[in-house]
C-alpha cells in the first residue's frame, strides 16, 4: 500500500530506494503523506469503501445507474484524497484548497445522478443543470484519471471528444451537441457507466481486495524463496527465478512495473552477481514481470473485462489463456538459461538456496489461490462470490504464521491498501468508457474499420500488423485494464470484421497492449528494472523486447489459427501444438540469442528462426517443415563441435 514506507534493497552498485523508483515509474505510487490521526482517518475511509464494494456486490439489489454512481461517487472522494496534483515529494498532511473544491464537486456530481437515477433515467432528455453537472463530473474523473493514471489515456479520449464535438454530429448548434454528448457520456450506460466500469465494481474491486489480503499472507516472499529451490542451483539461476517468480506473482497482480520492482529487488542484484550484465538482468526480470499481465487466472483483471465483452464464461477465458502464457514465459526462461550456457555463468550455491522442507510446510499459503480457481470453474455461485470466500480463506491462512496473521490493524490495513487499489483501475475503466462511448455513438468505428481494411488491402496478415502498431501506441503507460478496455473498443472489433474470431482478436489486442510496457520510448517496467540494476535504459528496453519476443509472435498464431487459443481443436491436437510450439520456441530463442551448444552462424541462426516459427505455427506441413530444419540444426550444432574437439 502506497500510504505506508517501502523499504530499501540494496545493490550492486549501492541502495536504491525503492519508493523513488515507484514513484518515477509507477503513478499508483505517487501519494499523498498522511501521518498519525489523519492517516488513520484515510485508510478508515479506504477501508469502508472495501466494505461498501463488498456489500453492494454480494448483498445489494440497486438500479445499475444507483450502484455505479455511488461506486464513482466514492472513487472520486478517495481518488483526490489520495493522489495530489504534482509528482514530487508532498508535505506532511497537506491537501490544498482547491483539492477539496475539486473533490467535492466531482462526488457531487456522481450522487446527484444517483440520487435521481430513477428520474433521470425515465426521461431521454436532461436539463441545463444537468448538462453542467455532467461535465463538472466528466472533467473531474479526467483529471483523477490524470493524476492516477497518465497522460496517454486523457489524450485519445480528448482528441475523439474534440472529434465528437466538431465532426460527429450534423447539428448546426454547439449546445445541442454538448447536450447530447454529455447525455451519453455521463447520463446514460453507453459512457462512463459501461461496461467497463461495471465490471470494474462488480468483479475487480473484490479482487483487488483479495489480492489485498494475499499480499499480507507473504505469499509474494514464498513466490521467490520457492523459485530459488527449485530453479537457483542451475546455470544463471537468478534469472531463471526471476521468470518463475515473476509468473507466480503475475496470477495475482496486476501491475507491471508493481512486480519488477517488488521481484526485482531480490532478483536482479544476484542476476548481476553471478555474472549477467546489468541491462540483462533489468531486462529480464522486466519481461518476466510484463508477462505476469497475461498469466492466468487474473491477467492484470483483464480477464474479467474480456469474459463480459466477449460474452463468454471467466474459466473460459482462463483455460484459452493458458497455451499462450507458457509459450512466453518459455520463451524467456530459454533465452536467459542460453545467455548463462554462452556466458558460463552459475547458479546459486548451496548456502544461498533456501531448504526445501520449510517451504513445502509453507504451501498451506497457496489454498486461496487455489480455492479460487476451483470455484471459478466449477461453482455455479458467482464470481464475486468465489472471491469473497477466497478473502476469507486468505484471512485464515494468515493465522498460521505470527508474522503474517491478520490482526484488526492489518484487517484495516488490507482493506485500505484494497480501496487505494481500486482507485488507478476505476478512474481508468471510466476515462475507456468515454472512448468507448465516443466510438460507438459518432460512428467513428466504422471509420477506423474501413481505414485499416483499405490500407491492408483486405489482406488480414497486413491488418494485423498495423492493428499491432495501434495496440503499442495506444498501450503506452496506461495500465493493464485500461489498456484492454482501451483496444477492445478500439482495435479489436476491426480484426472481428476481418474474420479474426472473437476471442483470438481480443487476446490479440490485449498482448499488443500490454508489451507497450516494454517497447520504447514508453517502456515504464524496463525503466524501472533498469533503475534498480543501474542500467541503460533505452538498451535494457531492447533487450526487455527480445526477450519478449514470444508476445509478437504467439498473438499473430492463433489470429491465424485459432487452434492455439483450443477454438475448434481436438485432445490430440492440442497436446500436438503444446509439444511443437515449446520447440520452436526453444529454437526462436536460440536464434535470437545466436548460442544453442556453441555460438551460431549466421545461417544457422536464420534456418532455427525459420524453423521454430514453422513449429509455433500449428498445421502438419508446417510442423514437419520445422521439425526438419530444427533437426538439421541439431545436427550442425553438435557435428561441428565434435570435429572442433577432434582437431
């Protein structure tokens, strides 16, 4: 939780302080100072709105328009006393006036619609005081969204607003449309109170809080120490328990930069003492970190968000994912276990490994995780349901251990940390409900769709390309939900009229998205990884990308064929593509990394390319294609080292 001090990790090179990473990198973390009463006044009301979300999702029977406008209501009241206005360091117990006046107004807003849902509703048209109200409320989630979230997010959504206001509407006088554009946006369940927003309070809250709670049974702490007995005593184990860790974590997180930081304070200063160079290491942990977002059963809450617009069960979304997930963190784990063979580096010695045996007494720590899964998938209940139980559950789990048990201070201290957490996500989901509503009321879909097709010539290989440059550009510095709720207004309906089946387009668009986060110039978890090992920025962010290469070439597989994502596919198909993609995944990375048992030609590094795409690719020709230059490359690699040792 951002209200309370982060402590320090030291490095190589000397400490840094890992607050001042956050808060360079991370928006989340950029927070007001509260201390001593007013800081216990804060989180009791952080607190109560975890209470309040929990309530109304489990308990309460209300009109939509009721149950989101108090939901927004809250988030701006707590948004703004939490986030100031300007980054740097914030004085002690300090709001500004013209805080509180923004504060107020924007709650106000929100409860006068929900105070008059029934009668606002009832009638199509709203008054002039009403169309004050509505921007009042729109301009103050902006600036909330600003401050919590970024820049990048604000400006798609006032450049199609400006678009809304000049282009989208024939009407002759500006008023009028200023009425009808504040009428869809903020009065109606095509804006702000859409779809993501809904799904927002109905399902992430009540996550974000169980993540809350996992957080203070030490389950992070257990992650690594696990990753290090079972993968730290082989050559370049840092980094190789830096992928597992960074996929165990990523189930249950949902920020990037959150977990490259969090890992990468252990990580990353022993990747740099057994021998990996600095922008290797920050690169690696920030890949591995990145690709928590898509790791199921959460995928950075994005889940949710896909199973309710695609209109599919959660577990499906999750059973879908899964393929794809392991392919990358394969992907990574290869390229960085090729880097430490090339390099000759070790892994941990006997001493700095953890025993084993205390850790298996410890994955007591896993039943809320797992508990979790279950319900989702076979439950009838409902998932804020499964995540209710599994809050309880993860309070139990906690009673085992003395350090970690959740005493009425650490009750309100999760349940704050849960509220804060919600704020970033919320202020987002509603700013993507305005693009969304911008989108769908001008026409401005149709638009884009027509603009791409024409460009790619109706070729959908050339659709899926530029729709990827979109995904990138759109996708820098926002977070993961928003950055979903963003592309699949946006990007993914275009791949859906090109034949893309829906949900192969929206995980398409979903990964594109997310590696925004380490592609330049915007590449926010390999900046931060690269300020924890005292890297290069700019090279740790190339490196972060080839490492992450199974994220830009996965999605345009299974756009292609779907038979990846188990749409259309057989038991024997399936384990067919698991064993030939994590073979060419393996010969992909050895291309990239130029090393597979000795150093690569540059020939040899083509035909492994084309071999291990040829096998990610599912088909028979093609697997059989990339079988046989994989073989051949096998046999050159150990062919040419044994006459080496010969002579």
């Amino acid at each position: 939780m951002a209200l309370f001090k982060k402590k320090t990790a030291p490095v190589t090179d000397g400490p840094v302080n890992l607050d001042d990473v956050m808060k360079k990198f991370d928006r989340e973390s950029n927070t007001r100072v509260w201390e001593g009463t007013p800081k216990w006044i804060v989180s009791s009301i952080l607190a109560l709105f975890s209470v309040f979300c929990i309530y109304v999702t489990l308990f309460a029977t209300w009109l939509d328009e009721v149950r989101l406008t108090s939901f927004m209501a809250f988030i701006i009241f707590i948004g703004y006393l939490v986030f100031p206005a300007r980054k740097g360091k914030q004085k002690v117990n300090f709001m500004p006036w013209y805080d509180w006046i923004i504060m107020i107004l924007g709650t106000s807003s929100f409860l006068y619609f929900c105070i008059r849902a029934t009668e606002i509703v009832s009638r199509y048209k709203i008054t002039e005081i009403e169309v004050i109200i509505g921007i009042v409320g729109i301009l103050c989630l902006a600036e909330l969204c600003r401050r919590s979230v970024g820049l990048p997010i604000l400006i798609v959504a006032a450049a199609l607003l400006c678009y809304a206001l000049i282009w989208g509407s024939t009407n002759p006088d500006i008023f009028a449309r200023v009425t009808e554009n504040v009428r869809v946006l903020f009065y109606s369940k095509e804006g702000i109170l859409s779809t993501p927003i809904n799904v927002c309070s109905k399902y992430i809250a009540l996550f974000i809080i169980f993540g809350a709670f996992l957080e203070r049974t030490g389950i992070a702490d257990f992650f690594i120490k696990i990753s290090n007995a079972l993968v730290g005593r082989f050559s370049g184990g840092p980094a190789k328990v830096a992928v597992v860790a960074s996929a165990l974590e990523g189930m249950v997180s949902g920020s990037s930069v959150a977990n490259t930081v969090g890992s990468g304070a252990v990580t990353i200063p022993l990747m740099k003492r057994t021998g990996y160079k600095p922008e290797f290491a920050a690169a690696a942990e920030a890949s591995a970190s990145t690709g928590g977002q898509i790791m199921p059963p959460i995928m950075g809450a994005a889940a949710f968000l896909m199973a309710e617009t695609v209109g599919v069960p959660y577990s499906n979304i999750v059973v879908r994912a899964i393929l794809p997930a392991v392919l990358y963190f394969a992907g990574v784990f290869i390229t960085v276990h090729l880097e430490a063979k090339k390099e000759g580096l070790r892994g941990l010695t006997k001493e700095e490994l953890p025993r084993i045996k205390p850790l298996l007494k410890q994955t007591y720590l896993l039943l809320p995780l797992i508990l979790l899964i279950y319900l989702v998938a076979t439950s009838k209940r409902s998932i804020a349901y499964a995540a209710a139980i599994a809050i309880v559950v993860a309070i139990v789990v906690s009673m085992f251990n003395k350090e970690t048990r959740i005493t009425p201070k650490r009750l309100l201290e999760a349940l704050a940390a849960g509220g804060q957490g919600m704020i970033t996500v919320a202020a987002a989901c509603g700013v993507a409900g305005i693009i969304a509503g911008v989108i769908g009321s001008t026409g401005l879909a149709y638009m884009l769709f027509n603009g791409i097709v024409t460009l790619a010539g109706g070729k959908v290989i050339i659709a899926l390309f530029l729709t990827m440059l979109c995904c990138i550009v759109l996708g820098m510095g926002v977070p993961t939900t928003a950055n979903y709720c963003i592309m699949a207004a946006t990007c993914a309906p275009i791949l859906v009229q090109m034949g893309v089946p829906i949900i192969a387009a929206h995980f398409f668009v979903f990964y594109f998205g997310i590696v925004a986060d380490l592609t330049p110039p915007v590449a926010l978890a390999a900046y931060a990884g690269a300020a924890i090992a005292g890297a290069n920025p700019m090279k740790t962010a190339f490196t972060s990308t080839k490492l992450a290469i199974g994220a830009f070439i996965v999605p345009y597989v299974f756009a292609l064929s779907p038979a990846m994502l188990f749409i259309d596919t057989t038991v024997w198909e399936v384990v067919l593509i698991c064993i030939t993609s994590l073979v060419g995944m393996f010969a992909v990375s050895a291309s990239l990394e130029g090393f597979f048992k000795r150093k690569m030609l540059w020939f040899e590094r083509i035909i492994s390319a084309v071999g291990g795409l040829c096998l990610i690719y599912p088909g028979i020709v093609t697997d059989t294609i990339g079988l046989a230059l994989v073989a051949l490359i096998i046999v050159l690699q150990f062919t040419v080292k044994i006459k080496k040792s010969a002579s």
